[in-house]
C-alpha cells in the first residue's frame, strides 16, 4: 500500500522538466519556474508539484508520497481517483460529454432528482453551475428576484442579503461582496452593493440590523475558510424564526460542509435538524474532483400559488457548461457512492477517533478541536509556535506537516484544517494523528 510507485514516462517527461534534447524551451524549465513566468500570482503556492494521487494518497514529481487530509480543500470526497468515479467519466467521455443547456439530457435530471430525493429532502428544485462562487451568485440573483415579487411597504424591491464575518462565499463579484472579510475586499472598491456583515452566532446583533430592504440571510452553517467555526443550534433556530417574522429568505452555504462530510447529507442538519432552509449552494465535494456546483431553490409558495423556485424563469439565468453530461456523471457517481455506503455515518465516527485521540495528547499548543465530522479545525495556541516574521502559526505548522509526509489545508491565522476523503479509514487517520503530534512536538519542543 505505501509502496512509492515510479511516475509513467509520459507525466515525469513533458510536465517535469527532465525532458532531454528538447526543442522546447518550456521543457527544461522546472514547474514552478513555469508557473513564476506563464500563471498570474494569485495564490500563495506551496512547492509540492503533485502527479498522481489514488485514495488518500498523493505523489509528489520526486516520487515522495504523502498522506493528503486536504484533499483539493475538501473536494475530493472520496479519496484520489476512485474506481467508481474514474469509471464514470471515462464512460460517459466515450458517451457524451457536453450538449449546452438548450437540451435535457438525462444525467442532469437524474442528478437533480438524487439531490432532492435523497439528500435535500425538501422539495425544490437545482440549478447547475460549475463552482461554489457561481452557485452563491445564483442565490444572491434569486434574493432580488424575491425583493422583486415580495417588495417593500412602499413598493420598492427588497435586495439586500445579510452575511457574516469571517464567512467566505467565493471570488466572483458578486460571492465575494457577500463574503464578511476585508481582505477579500482590498482593492477591489466598488462592491457590489447590497450586503451586510454581521458577528456570526450573534442573535441580537441579526435581530437589529433588519431593515425594509432586507431580502435574504445568507450563512454557512459551519464557517470553512474563516476558521473551522461552527453556528449554534440557537442561532440558526434564532435566523429561521427571524426569516419568518421578516418575510426573508434562508440561505444555506453548504459549498465546504455539504454531502456527507459533517456527518449528514446537510451540515445544518448536524446542528438544526428542524430547519428547513429556501436555498441552498454546493460545490467542493459534490463533483469529488470535477468542477460542478449547484444551488437550489425551495418549492415552498411565496404568494398565492407562486413556488420560491419559479423566480429565476426562462432566460433570467445560465452557464453553457453548468451540469453538462460529464459532471453530472460523475457527481451522480460520488453522491451515489456516499448515500450507499453510508459515508457520512464514517465521518462522524472519524471525527470521534481523531478528538479522542488527540485529546488524549494533552498538548498544550492545541488549544481546541472545531468543527463536525470531516470538517475538522485543530486550533493552535500562536504563543507556542515559533513564528517568524510574516508567516502565521497556521503555515509554520502547515509547512512542517509537509515535510513530515501530511498534507493539511490552513484555515485562518491560527487553525489548521483535517479535511481527509468521507471513506478515510482508521489506519490512516491514526497515520495522519502520528504525524500530527510528532510534528507538533518537535515544532513545540
Ligand atoms: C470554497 C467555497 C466557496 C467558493 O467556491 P469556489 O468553487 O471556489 O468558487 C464558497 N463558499 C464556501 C463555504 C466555500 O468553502
């Protein structure tokens, strides 16, 4: 199983830099020297260049194998290159692959019918996109849809959809005016209008930013990339209840916590099982490594016989590759895949191993363990973690599990994320654990 295998000549020549008499200049160059003179800046990068991955496992071009609890940031869902998902899209790349939206092929009803019947089970209906970004500009179109039907008393649309600190909705225009951090923001004046940040579980601070314009609130139900913060049960009772008295919308942010990796086909079940939401988004694990996002949109009336689905009608929305037949077969795949074999039943067992086990270290510079099922923070005390200038303790940590064969995604200044495949087994959870503390106590000392 932990056998290093030797990369196939044709990944380790043209993407490597090995290539010997080639014509092409590109092909001496190592690939981070590629990526500094041909890919725009935008990402702080890691120096891993990794070619192949199979289950929990990733290598790297130099043949080093890690144990990967990042997973693309809790994308692949079941492990690198499952056999499952890997027969889907190479079936359905033989079969049809894209027809646009002018069309119903089968598989994108199919997939929506999944989502509904057996995961969402509320009814409603989806739209198809092809990230999270995209899925949370569809639910911030659909608000002002609703503002358009249900306007203020003196008739002028409702907009506005309230969000919360330290949340993170995407990088398009519109998701990232609705994400509740500034440094998503900096320099990119003027925003998109219409969204307000509040302190998340705060329910009097909610309760008063209220106003006529108001249209929707938007939330994740466990906060990803700000940290690894879960909402309280109360709270999201206290935003249902809000939603109701105000004629808002509830929208749901499931794109990180969503099928099956908190431990429920929803996240906000794990918290507020009674909640029943009118929109929800998806991304990240929903396509275990294909690009496909969704969101969906409740039946439930909102006038006399108007569903809240039917406010985006013919020609208010699309995206020519949203849901086209390759994606849908391979997501189809991998919800199929978790529903069956209970993987979110997995998750939470995990997520009992890994807090046993590592409250069972004592580690003082591990201050808390946040998060539910295989959406996991492990806080770190930043006064225990030598940091030089302009790292935070998060990378320090991040950058050592590296080297130490684990590969974990930061969340925030002074979290680290555990975001191992829904089928992750004991044995690698305690390899990834092993690694964890040795690290942290030579880091630590
Ligand atoms: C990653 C993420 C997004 C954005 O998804 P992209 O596919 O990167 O556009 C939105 N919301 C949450 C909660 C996320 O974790």
């Amino acid at each position: 199983m932990k056998k290093v295998s030797v990369i196939p000549q044709f990944l380790a020549l043209p993407f490597c830099g090995t290539a010997l008499g080639s014509a092409l200049p590109y092909e001496s160059m190592t690939t981070p020297d590629l990526y500094k003179q041909h890919v725009l800046p935008t990402y702080g990068r890691f120096p891993l260049v990794p070619v192949r991955g199979a289950g929990c496992r990733l290598w790297d071009d130099a043949g080093n194998s890690y144990l990967d609890f990042c997973m693309g940031i809790a994308v692949c869902s079941l492990g690198h290159c499952h056999p499952l998902l890997v027969e889907a899209i190479r079936y359905q790349a033989g079969q049809l692959m894209h027809v646009s939206n002018l069309y119903q092929h089968p598989l994108q009803a199919e997939l929506a019918a999944e989502i509904n019947e057996h995961h969402v089970k509320i009814p409603g209906k989806i739209f198809f996109s092809n990230s999270g970004a995209e899925a949370n500009d569809g639910l911030i179109k659909s608000a002002r849809r609703f503002g358009l039907k249900r306007p203020q008393s003196n008739g002028a649309q409702r907009y506005e959809v309230l969000t919360f600190l330290q949340s993170f909705h995407g990088r398009t225009l519109g998701s990232m005016a609705a994400t509740g951090q500034k440094k998503i923001h900096e320099g990119f004046d003027p925003l998109l209008p219409g969204f307000r940040y509040l302190p998340f579980n705060d329910i009097a601070a909610l309760e008063n930013a209220i106003r006529p314009e108001t249209a929707a609130i938007l939330l994740e139900p466990i906060q990803g990339e700000g940290g690894v913060n879960s909402a309280t049960p109360e709270f999201i009772r206290a935003v249902a209840d809000l939603c109701k008295k105000n004629d808002l919308l509830l929208f749901f942010d499931e794109v990180q916590a969503g099928f099956g990796r908190c431990g429920d086909a929803m996240a906000w079940r794990m918290i507020a099982p009674e909640v029943k939401p009118d929109g929800i988004s998806w991304a990240k694990g929903m396509g275990g490594g294909v690009p496909i996002g969704s969101f969906w949109l409740s039946d439930r009336a909102i006038d006399d016989d108007t569903p809240l689905s039917s406010v985006l009608g013919p020609g208010s929305h699309g995206s020519t590759y949203g849901g086209n037949p390759l994606v849908c077969a391979a997501s189809l795949a991998v919800l199929k895949e978790i529903r069956e074999k209970e993987l979110a039943v997995n998750a939470i067992l995990q997520e009992v191993r890994i807090r046993e086990t590592v409250r069972s270290w004592n580690l003082p510079v591990i201050t808390e363990i946040r998060g539910k099922g295989l959406l996991l923070g492990i806080g770190l005390d930043p006064e225990l973690v030598p940091t030089p200038e302009g790292k935070t303790p998060a990378l320090v940590v991040v950058n050592e599990l590296m080297k130490n064969g684990l590969l974990a995604p930061p969340a925030g200044p002074n979290t680290f994320r555990l975001l191992p495949p829904l089928n992750v087994t004991d044995t690698e959870v305690d390899e990834a654990l092993t690694i964890v503390k040795r690290t942290l106590q030579s880091l630590v000392k």
